[in-house]
C-alpha cells in the first residue's frame, strides 16, 4: 500500500520531558578548525514521528530516563556535530514558546501525517490497552471508527476531534501535533530573522542526518538505523485506513498539513528536490491537500501566516470547516 511505501485514549500522567543543557559545552568544528561554544539548537520533539529514534543519537536526550535506546550506543551519532550542537529536548504539552526562545535554531523530526496518526493510534489504543487508557473506547476499537462514513454519528465527532487534536485526554500523541509545535516556531521565525529551522523527515532520516552533521562542519555521520516503537511484537487494533475513508481523514488533518508541509519549506538544510519529494509523498495519500498552499512556490517565504485560531467543533463538518488556508 502507498502507506506501507511511506515506512509506514486518555493521556499518560508521565511528566512532559523537557531537558536544557546546563551550559554551553564547547567542541570542535572539524570543518573549519575552530572551536565554538555553543548548545544553541532546540530539538523539537514531536511524537510518534520518529523523534523517540533520534533521541538515541543526540548527548542531550539519551541519558533521559523516558528513552530507552536499544542495543550499543551509536557513538559515531552521539559524538557528531548533530549531538554536540543540539542543547535541548522539548517534548509534549509544555507552553512551547517559553521554551523555544532562548535557542537561536530549531531540529524538528517529522513524517508522513497519516502515518504519524496511524502511529499514533497504534501507540495510544493498542490491545489490550495500558491501565487508565481509553483503548476500548467504541469509537476507538479500529482506526476506521474514528472515520465513519455519517458525519451525524456521536464517532464521527469524537473521532475528528481526537485526530484534530482538540483534547489532550485523546492522548498526547494527538494533542501535541505539528499545529502545537509548528505555531510558535512561526511565529519566532517571524519576528527573529536570523534564527533557523532544520528538519529531518523520518522517511529519509539517515540521509538527512548525514547531511546536517556535514552543513554544520562535521564529517556526514551515517547514523545506525534504530526503531525504538517497534509494535510488529504486539496485539495492536487495526490502524490501516480503508480507502473509501483516506479522503476524510486528510480533509480533517489539512491543518496539521498546513503546518507539517511549513516544517518542509523552511528547513535550511533541505533542497529543492528534497522538498518536492516529501510533498510527492504527501500527495500519494493526500493528494487533494498537497495540492493546497502552501506548495514548492511558497519556498521563499520568511514569516508564513499562523491559521486562525478555530472553533470548538461541534460537528465534525465544523472541524473540517476550521481549515481556512490563508491567500499566500
């Protein structure tokens, strides 16, 4: 399936993980020979998007006590100018502005946003489901549940609204989205031109880690490839979207489109043809909503316009409705 082509409840009580590096930590840059003191990179941590695998390869996340790193530590990774440069780890619900500003440059790992729903929902409502969970919610018990085919049906709302990312009480996956993170990452871009954004996208991760580590002076590491969600071992409720409801669900996600497709165009450390082959891969699944701006045209774009704050929904037609792409 074009999915599987793409690599691809009520929330936790765990605290959210942010971690800062107590102070600049100094270290070579081995492409011009000068030594530099600074941790000036955020990781932006967005989940179920392959962040969690990342973190194995940076000095900043993997002592955390939330990331279990599989097998021998990747010391190539973990002593590349991607790790010595990135200085904090931002994850989940926190106030993400207070957080993000004291950092000149921004790392955000994403992937496909149908697969990271998928993943998601994997994660949250998989059987049997984790005590305190949602995961035998009705409307919850398969991913196309969320996705009925009547608007007028109590799943319809319920689903949208957790796909949407209106409630945390969804699960945090759906709650901190590319809409939570994105936005204030805008909005600093805007008013600071000289700060960055670098992305790395899940389905091309070892090939953009490489070329980061050599952008920022280092030697282009080739990160060991590491899965540290890996579901294939457990019962997991159906999390394949049926065709007759692909359309819906990107009609729902066209916000978090929006925002994922910006995660894209202002990436420093993506070209052209990179882009333009993520929004390929967008359009396989999404094809009406690649088409929407912001497309490859709108690269040149410094401060993208945030989506107006939305409603509350109370029909999922109203959610859908929330979408108001902006004239670019």
């Amino acid at each position: 399936s074009a999915a599987a082509a793409l690599g691809g409840g009520k929330a936790s009580t765990a605290p959210s993980t942010v971690a800062v590096a107590a102070a600049p930590v100094a270290f070579r840059n081995l492409k011009e020979g000068q030594l530099r003191a600074q941790r000036d990179v955020m990781f932006i941590h967005v989940g179920k998007a392959g962040g969690s695998s990342l973190s194995c390869k940076l000095q900043i996340a993997v002592s955390m006590p939330i990331h279990h790193c599989p097998g021998k530590k990747d010391e190539p990774a973990l002593n590349s100018q991607v790790s010595r440069r990135v200085g904090g780890h931002f994850h989940h619900w926190l106030p993400a502005k207070k957080f993000l500003m004291p950092f000149d440059n921004y790392l955000i790992v994403v992937r496909h946003p149908v697969t990271r729903i998928q993943s998601a929902y994997a994660y949250t409502y998989h059987y049997p489901p984790r005590p305190g969970e949602g995961g035998d919610a009705p409307c919850f018990s398969d991913i196309n549940g969320m996705l009925p085919l009547s608007s007028v049906t109590v799943c319809a709302l319920a689903g949208a609204q957790c796909i949407a990312g209106y409630y945390y009480a969804c699960g945090r996956h759906f709650f901190a989205n590319y809409e939570f993170f994105m936005s204030p990452v805008l909005e600093i871009l805007a008013k600071n031109p000289s700060r960055q954004l670098f992305t790395i996208r899940s389905e091309h991760r070892v090939d953009d880690y490489r070329k980061l580590d050599l952008l920022w002076g280092g030697v282009g590491v080739n990160v060991s490839d590491v899965r540290i969600r890996d579901m294939s071992h457990r019962a997991v409720r159906n999390r394949n979207v049926a065709a007759s409801r692909m359309e819906l669900l990107c009609r729902i996600l066209c916000r978090e489109i929006y925002y994922y497709k910006w995660s894209l165009l202002l990436a420093q450390n993506l070209d052209d043809d990179e882009v333009r082959e993520s929004f390929r891969e967008l359009g396989l699944l999404c094809p009406g909503e690649a088409a929407k701006p912001p497309t490859l045209r709108h690269r040149g774009v410094r401060a993208p316009p945030l989506l107006a704050q939305r409603s509350i929904g109370h029909t999922r037609d109203e959610i859908i409705g929330n979408c108001v792409l902006p004239e670019l």
